[in-house]
C-alpha cells in the first residue's frame, strides 16, 4: 500500500501540516520539528525555521556534499526575485563561487523560481505560484554513474 505522506510549512502561522491523502492529519508547530541532518528536510515544501545549532550542523554537512561534487544547480523559491538573486549571492560568496548572470528574468513582479547552474555561470527566473519558500541545491558530477543529490529546502537567510 503506497501513502502518500508530506508536511506543508505555513509561514503565517508557523505551523506545519502533515498531509495525507489530502487530508491534514496533524497540525503542529514549526519549531516542533526536528530538524537534524539534511535528509529530514526532504518532505518539507518550504524551508523550516532553524537555530543557530541546527544551521551551523546542516552547513557542516552541506559543505561536505558540495566539496565531494563538480558542481551545483541552485533552485530558489522566493516571494520575490530581489529576496532571491540576493540568497543566490550569498551562496556564491559562501563557497567563493564566481558571480552567476542574470540571463532570463521576469517583466513582472510575484513569486519567483530561479534556476542557477554553476557549470553554464546561468541564471534564469520565472514567475511561478503555489511554490514553497526555499533554497533548493543539486549537486551534480561529471561521472554519470553518481547519482545527484537534492538538498533543500534551506531557508532564504541560511547563508547570512
């Protein structure tokens, strides 16, 4: 029997949901959730709130993904696209990576998904509703025989 099971995080009201079958089942505080290690934010669709332990362990662990792979696509999902470029910035500065360029932005103003390839030096955003909040990171490797790894979602402030 497959279940489909996954938490919703509601920035309003600080609350997680866990859904199932479509149905809220549970309803509990964000900061209820533990948050330990990178793979407990997998069922997440937006980013949790985290303490300055929880950020300082998941950088920890972040960072030994990142150094072990080639290179690094970046998905943000931000209520605006400043909010987002500037979450993309802070990455680049973290990991001493080279400026990224701006290449297809939005005309319009609204929630925003940007995609940043750390291999092309691209990034490229779209309006796009109903998304989560977050920093989501793929680490990719030349060797097709890794698989890549999605992290996320990170907070939008994670790499202040």
């Amino acid at each position: 029997m497959n279940i489909n099971v996954f938490f919703k995080l509601n920035h309003k009201n600080s609350l997680i949901y866990l859904i199932k079958y479509g149905k809220i089942i549970c309803k509990m505080p964000s900061e209820d959730i533990q948050i330990c290690k990178l793979e407990d934010l997998d069922k997440l669709r937006s980013a949790p709130k985290l303490n300055k332990k929880q950020s300082k362990e998941l950088l920890k662990e972040l960072r030994h993904i990142i150094n072990k792979s080639d290179w690094v696509t970046i998905g943000i999902m931000s209520p605006a696209l400043n909010k987002g470029i500037q979450a993309i910035r802070k990455i680049e500065k973290k990991f001493g990576y080279n400026e990224m360029k701006c290449i297809t932005l939005p005309s319009a103003e609204g929630p925003i998904f940007i995609k940043a390839n750390q291999r092309t030096g691209e990034i490229h955003a779209r309006i796009e509703f109903g998304l989560g909040e977050g920093i989501l990171i793929s680490c990719q490797n030349y060797d097709n025989s890794l698989t890549s790894k999605t992290i996320g979602p990170l907070p939008l402030d994670f790499f202040d």
